[in-house]
C-alpha cells in the first residue's frame, strides 16, 4: 500500500515537474537556447510572492497575480537586453549568459533575503487532503498544482495551435529567415515566448514555495528537474514534458520510500536510463520541420 | 616555410619563438621556486596551476571542441576521490596516486561519453550536470568512500610539511607543462585541425570526411583526465575530499569565467584569464556574494560585449601571436625588410 500512495504521490509531484519544465521547453523549442537561470527565476517568483506576504500581508494568491505579470515583463526585458544580443554570438554565447546570470541571481537572492529557507505560509490548505483509504491520502495542494499544470500545458497548446501569436511562434521557431520575411519581427516573436516561459517558470515556483521550503540555492536542482521533464519526455512536445515529469515525480518518490536519500538520485537515474535507452524521449514528436 | 604565389606560410615568427622560449625559462625557473620560497608562496602558486590546468581543459572543450560543459566537477571529484582510495587505501605513493587517478577517470569519461554525447548544445551542458550531481549523490552514499562528509588525505603525512608543499608544487607545475603541451600538440595535429573545422561548420566538416564524433570524444577524455589531475591535486593541496565541495558546480562557474575572460578559443587566454582569476580571488573571494555577483555580471558583459575575450581583444587589435599553434599567410615583401604589404591572415589560428 505504501507503494501505491508513493505512486499516487509523485503522480502528482509529476504535475509540478511538467508546470516548472514547460517554460524551458518552450524557449528551448523556439531559439534553440536552454536557459540556464530558469530555476532561478522560479526560486525569486517564490521569494517575491513569500516576502509579500511576510512584509505587506498580501495573500498568495493576490501575489501571485502580482508576480506573474512582474516575471512576463523581466522574460521580456531578458529576451531584448541578453538573449537577442548573446544569440548573435553562436551556440555557447546564449549558454554562457544564461549561466552568468544565474549566477548573478543565485547571489542577489542570497544577500537580499540571506541563506535561511522559507515557505509561502497557505494556511490550512497546506495540510488538507482527500483521504481514499488510511494509507492512501491526496493533498489538495498536489492535486490543485496538478490540475493547474494541466491548465497551462493545455492553454500553452491551444495558444500555440490556435491564435495568431502561437502560429507567429511556431513559424519563428521552424526557420526565423522565413518568417521574417513573411513580415514576423522575430525578435519580437523570441521576446513574446521568453516572457511566457519566465511567467509560467514564476508560477511553477510559487508553487514550490507553498510545498515545500526553499532558499537561494534551490533553484540549481530545479533546473536539473525541469530539465530532466523536458527530456524524458520527448523534445518538441508539450504533452511529452507532462509525461516526463510525472515519470520523474513517480522514479522519485519510489527512490524516497526506499530510502530518502535516493530521491533525487533515483530521479537521475532513470533520467540516464531514458538517454540510454531511449535518447529522443519517450514521448518522442518528430519536430515539424 | 614554403614560398608560392608570392605568400608565406608560416607556423613559427618572431613573436612565437620569443614566447615558447619565455615560457620555457619560466617553467625551468618555476622548477626552483620551492628553495627560494617558504610554503605560502609555494601553496598560492600551486592553486594558480590547478587554475590554469582547469582553464586549459575548459577552453580545450568548449573552444576547441565546441562542447560547453556544467559538469567537469565530476572528473575533478573523480580524481580527488581516486587520489585518496589510492594513496590511503591500496597504498600508492599519493603523488603516483594523482596521476594514476587521473588516468582512472580519463578512462572512465570514455563510457560517459557515450551517454553524454547524445545529447548537444545546451542539453549537453546540463546533461554533464545531471553526470556529475549522480556521481556526488553516488559517492555521497558509499561508507568507505566517508559518505556525506567525506575523508581527509592522510598519506601525504608521512612527508614534512614543507616538503609536502614542495612536492605538491612541483608536480602540480610538471602536470599544467604537460598537459598544455598535450594541448599544443593536438591543436598541431590532424585532429587539431578536423576540430577547428567543426567548430567553424560541424556539418560542412562532416561532408568533407572529418570523423565528428572521434575527434571529440578524444578532445572530451583529454579534458576528464586534465581536470581530474587539477581534482588531485587539490586534494593534495588541501588534504581533504567532502563530495558537495569537490564535485560542486561553482568549479564549472569558475573555469566558464577564466575561459570567458581570458578569451574563448585561444591558446593564451585561458591562461591569461586563470591569472586574472586568481588575483580577483586573493583579493575579493572574502566579500562573499558580492565577489560572486561581480564575477557573474563579468561574465554576463563579457559574452555580450567582448566575446573574444581579453586576449581574442588584443589579437585582433595588435595582430600579436604568441603560440606556435595554426598558420599565417604573409605576403612576401620582395625587399625582405619593412612592413609587410599586405595584413596579416589568419588561417586556421587559434
């Protein structure tokens, strides 16, 4: 039974993975750049909406319309001021930026709001869960960041097959010569994609926060999970990181019952598995063109 | 040299063959440091060539490879982890011991190799991540090896504390001569030139009969087994492995930056870039995150502004070459004196 509720748990821990990978994909999928601050900025979208609440009394959710906006706006200005110029200069250059910058707000993180872990306080709603039987527990936080994952991977597909920013992305993403001379301003179009990765990166972090405690080193081992989403599931493919991070939530939450010091092990484990075996994900989408 | 259609092609000049001898001297010079110097400065020049050494590695693989890594922690953890089972466990000499774990790892980057390049470009640089968070996490569990905090290095106990240093330093600056020279030498060689032809067009080169993966997976054990010797000898220059510190992400941070700094792709920036480094460490590492801060914005500014970094700078402003490594063409001066007539291209430099 204790399996079944670890199953049922990093279920649902998936969902969280596949919020916090979306972002990366998606500026993946569009400039070929993974960006090596998502984690990050995940962590600082946390700490805005936690100090909100700490310093003015701002519930969660009020911050949270207050910082996703506030993370759109900063992809945005990332986008214009770092990435277009660092894209001109090859492959590493955007890499290279990328990890400066998370550097650089691992740091700042560190001497604004020092090294002490923190949680966003959501009172009751923290511990509630449906209990299916004794052992067997569904936390309503798990389920309504699972049920939110799923909301935004699915207005991220509609987005992107439905509307004229999405067919605009999907047209920049195959070949930016193309599209720009069809009449797309391509550096707009990176700039639309880099605000909503670094919007959903936010929320994905808020949501971190209200699970469990964090501090300004947590954000290296989320990039490693949203990564590890991204490729387990299959490049290209939203439904994919879904998949991905549900199966890495599962492999974790598996490794914690053992022992809970394999957690994340087992989590790097079955990623390197999946390279091994299986290096174009499981959900593998041939990339349109 | 070989003369046709009025142009030279030369490997050595002037400013070369000056520089090669001025490297040679200082390194013979290097030699006798110890006996003319207490420990101190015996100590901070050998956290200097573990510098270099981990620069050149660096620059090996993104600058000439084209392969950006976050993970080379995990062959400078390898290497301190061999280096004290070695020396303390089986019972090597431990300074036989840093060079026979460097081997280990060299030998070990091959099978990881094989994971690592499925993935490219920036998947590949987080991917070496996940390797290197696997092997800490491994290593963090395995009793023998001090689990979590890790083990000192007691070995070296046995030799008087000055004479450690001593010994520390003078292999410590034998391996950075050795493995720059390997640097050269491959730069010099076939290989040298199949890699620079993949990084100017990976696919161009593979069309014209450049084996892609070989020459990478070549320039990918070189580094392991460079920076597993730097994993060595800081463990023999600080007489302890603890596995978060070792095989910590912030070592990738630093050699991105010196490599950066210094100027990507060069043969003389990264070096130029691990001196920079390591006086902006003895002067700030105590200011804590703010030292980090700077060193991030720098980095930051330098990939946008100045992405040939230092040396690529002054290259392209002076047209000075200081190793041996490419060709040049020059226009013959028919005189043989003054100014040559025509700029000087570079084909195939560094």
């Amino acid at each position: 039974m204790i399996w079944i509720n670890a199953l049922v748990q990093g279920l649902l821990l998936g969902g969280f993975y596949a919020l916090l990978a979306c972002g990366l994909s998606l500026i993946f999928g569009v400039m070929r750049i993974i960006n090596l601050a998502h984690g990050e900025i995940a962590i600082l979208g946390a700490f805005v909406v936690a100090l909100l609440a700490d310093a003015a009394g701002v519930p969660p959710v009020i911050g949270l319309i207050i910082v996703i906006p506030l993370a759109a706006l900063a992809g945005y200005l990332l986008q214009r001021g770092v990435l277009t110029r660092s894209l001109r200069g090859g492959e590493l250059a955007p890499l290279l930026a990328t990890f400066g910058l998370a550097i650089v707000l691992q740091n700042l993180m560190l001497q604004l709001f020092s090294a002490n872990s923190r949680q966003i306080d959501i009172g009751a709603l923290g511990s509630a869960g449906i209990a299916l039987t004794a052992q067997i527990s569904l936390p309503l936080l798990g389920l309504l960041t699972f049920a939110v994952a799923v909301l935004v991977l699915g207005g991220l597909q509609l987005l992107l097959s439905r509307t004229g920013i999405g067919r605009a992305i999907r047209a920049t993403a195959s070949d930016p010569d193309t599209a720009e001379l069809m009449g797309l301003n391509s550096r707009r179009v990176y700039a639309y994609a880099t605000a909503i990765a670094l919007a959903t990166a936010a929320l994905a972090g808020v949501f971190l926060g209200m699970r469990s405690s964090f501090d300004p080193f947590t954000g290296q081992a989320q990039l490693i999970f949203a990564f590890e989403a991204v490729i387990i599931g299959g490049l290209g493919s939203l439904w994919g990181t879904l998949l991905g991070g549900i199966v890495l939530g599962v492999a974790q939450a598996i490794g914690a019952q053992i022992d809970p010091s394999y957690l994340v092990l087992a989590g790097n484990v079955v990623f390197l598995i999946v390279l091994a075996f299986r290096p174009s994900g499981i959900l593998a989408v041939r990339v349109r063109a | 040299m070989s003369t046709a259609h009025g142009i030279t092609v030369r490997r050595w000049e002037p400013s070369s063959r000056i520089f090669t001898t001025a490297v040679a001297l200082v390194l013979v010079a290097g030699v006798f440091v110890p006996f003319a110097f207490g420990p101190n400065v015996t100590n901070k020049l050998t956290q200097l060539f573990i510098l270099i050494i981990l620069a050149a590695m660096w620059n090996a693989l993104a600058g000439f490879a084209g392969l950006v890594s976050v993970g080379q922690q995990a062959f400078i953890g390898m290497g301190a982890y061999a280096t004290v089972v070695l020396a303390d466990d089986v019972g090597t000499n431990p300074y036989l011991a840093i060079v026979l774990g460097a081997l280990i790892a060299g030998a070990l980057s091959l099978p990881i190799s094989l994971l690592a390049f499925r993935l490219r470009g920036g998947q590949f640089a987080i991917g070496m991540w996940v390797i290197a968070e696997t092997i800490r996490l491994i290593v963090g569990q395995i009793r023998t090896l001090g689990g979590g905090t890790g083990r000192s290095l007691r070995a070296t106990n046995v030799y008087e504390p000055a004479l450690r240093q001593a010994y520390t330093y003078w292999l410590a600056l034998a391996l950075m001569a050795a493995l720059l020279i390997a640097v050269v030498w491959l730069l010099r060689s076939r290989v040298g030139l199949f890699l620079q032809a993949i990084r100017d067009n990976e696919v161009g080169a593979a069309s014209l009969g450049v084996r892609v993966v070989p020459a990478k997976r070549l320039i990918f054990v070189l580094a392991a087994t460079g920076c597993a010797a730097a994993g060595g000898l800081i463990a023999a220059n600080t007489l302890t492995v603890q596995p978060n510190a070792i095989f910590g992400v912030q070592y990738s941070a630093f050699m991105i930056f010196m490599v950066l700094l210094g100027g990507l792709g060069t043969l003389e920036g990264p070096i130029l870039g691990a001196v920079i480094f390591f006086v902006i460490q003895q002067e700030f590492a105590d200011q804590g995150t703010w030292y980090l801060i700077g060193l991030g914005l720098l980095a930051v500014a330098v990939t946008l502004l100045a992405p040939r970094g230092l040396w690529g700078t002054i290259v392209d402003r002076t047209g000075l070459r200081l190793a041996p490594v490419g060709y040049r063409l020059r226009g013959t001066d028919p005189a043989g004196a003054g100014p040559d007539p025509t700029p000087p291209l570079e084909h195939a430099g560094t």
